[in-house]
C-alpha cells in the first residue's frame, strides 16, 4: 500500500504529515512525502527553492515522531500545487493522498477551488482531508450514505485502505419526505403529517437495508442514523452531535465545465466542516 503525503511547510499540512505516518503505521504502508515548488519563476530561484525545501523535509522526517521507524520517501516536485501533487500519486500509483485542510485565497478559490478541491476533482484516488489535531490513531468513523455506487464504493475503499478495520463505525442516511410540505398547507392535522413522516423514515430505512445487501455492506455499521432533512444539514449535525474522528463520503464524477464550480454535498462538506475528511470518488 502506497501512502503520499502533500505538505507546503505550514502548520495544517505537518498535522497531515503526522496522520499519514499513524496511518502508514497501522497498515503497514510505504509512506512518501511531496513538497511543489513553483515553476513559474526563474530557474535559479526555484533551484534554490528546491534545496531548500529538501533541507526542510529532511528535518521534518527526523524530527516527526510519527515518523520514525518509517521508511519515508522525500519528494521535491516542480509545478502548480494541485497538478505536482497528482502527478507524484500517479507516479507512485498511491492509493491514499493525505492533505492538510487549505486556507482559502478568496475569490481565486470562489471559481478554481482550493488546492485539495482540485486534487479531489481531478483525481482519482482518495483523499484525506487533514482537520483535526492528531492525537491518537482514529477510533470512531462516520459514514454518508445516499444509495448511489459512490457511497458504497467510498465505505468499500475506506475497508480496503484499512481505516474502519477497528473503528466503531455509524453510518447516516438523510430522506426528504417530499409532500409534507403540501400536506401541511392543505390543513392536515400535525398528528397525521407526523405519521406520514413516520411512515417516510420506514420506508428510507428499508430503503438503506436493501442498499446495503445489494453492496455487500450488510455487516457494515454498528449504528445507522436515518434522519430529516437535507443531506448537508443531516450530515453537519450528525457530525456536531457524535464528534467522530473520521467522515468519510463519496463524490460524484462530474466532468468538463462543470467540475469548474461548486455545489455538490461533498464539497459543501470539505469547506465546511472542521473534522477529518475521508473524499473517495466513483470507479473509473
């Protein structure tokens, strides 16, 4: 198993580096480390650069506690961040990237997205969203589950990889009855609207133990959070009411001018929410 770790020397990427060697730890993984310097200045300057942020990554491997007793590959690629660090993943053929969450740059990141945006949407691999202080290996995993091939696929790469191997997993599920609205302006009783949506919370949960046997994921979860609402807003406040260590959530290919912007839950999810996030998009 092939772990890369991006950092760009602040304080968010270190705390990826130290995830990314836990992780590498627990499974067993060959762990690399990927610095990009820019490539549009002059040659010397990005040769002087280059050393410099060689020296810096050395220090880092000797001086990480994570770290020791790893094989650490160092790695100082030239380019644009988020295309040096595909670049090396593919490379190595890696099946995990570990980033740090980004600062956002205003309106550059409004229509391009911060780098770990554009790593997610331009890849194929998964990625870990570092947010969270690292202080002991994971122990709990929260999964987002919307009965489409990436939810399924997102849960079965996080087994693969070895994350949920011995985390207490809980699994949500958001549904929208839809005609409780209509329901309540035509007058009907809230005891009868509240048994409408009683009886909509039944049939998603049935829906999500159908979804679940269909995939192979039927042992999968010693919880299951069936809950109101829209998916953002049911995912946000499970996240706020059982404080995991890990979400984990699938994305949705999208392609040509449309993976330029924004709006999809997934993404909603990385600009907004503070925990570790677990991105795996759908087979290619």
């Amino acid at each position: 198993m092939q772990i890369l770790a991006a950092t760009d020397f602040s304080t968010r990427s270190y705390r990826a580096l130290r995830r990314a060697g836990l992780l590498a730890k627990a499974c067993g993984a060959e762990l690399s480390l990927v610095h990009v310097v820019d490539d549009d200045q002059p040659p010397d300057l990005a040769a002087i650069e280059t050393r410099e942020a060689e020296r810096i990554l050395a220090e880092q491997i000797g001086a990480t506690a994570e770290l020791q007793s790893l094989r650490c590959r160092p790695m100082v690629v030239a380019g644009d961040p988020f295309d040096g660090i595909l670049r090396t993943a593919t490379t190595l053929q890696a099946d995990l990237i570990v980033m740090g969450a980004h600062r956002k740059q205003l309106l550059r990141d409004v229509f391009i997205g911060t780098t770990i945006e554009r790593v997610i949407r331009s890849g194929p691999h998964p990625v870990l969203m570092v947010n969270d202080e690292v202080e002991r290996p994971y122990r709990t995993a929260l999964a987002a589950v919307d009965l489409s091939e990436p939810s399924a696929t997102a849960i079965k790469t996080s087994m693969t990889l070895g994350l949920l191997g011995t985390l207490r997993l809980t699994l949500v599920h958001a549904f929208f009855p839809l005609a409780k609205g209509k329901l309540s302006y035509a007058g009907v009783s809230q005891d009868n609207i509240d048994e409408y949506v009683v009886g909509e919370r039944l049939r998603a949960t049935q829906e999500l133990i159908t979804f679940l046997d269909a995939n192979g994921l039927s042992d999968v979860g010693q919880s299951k959070h069936i809950e109101e609402g829209a998916p953002f807003e049911v995912i946000s406040s499970t996240v706020k009411r059982l404080s995991p260590d890990l979400l984990v959530i699938g994305t949705h290919g999208r392609s040509g001018i449309a993976k330029m912007f924004l709006g999809s839950v997934a993404e909603e999810v990385l600009r907004s929410l503070d925990v570790d996030i677990l991105t795996v998009p759908p087979t290619r």
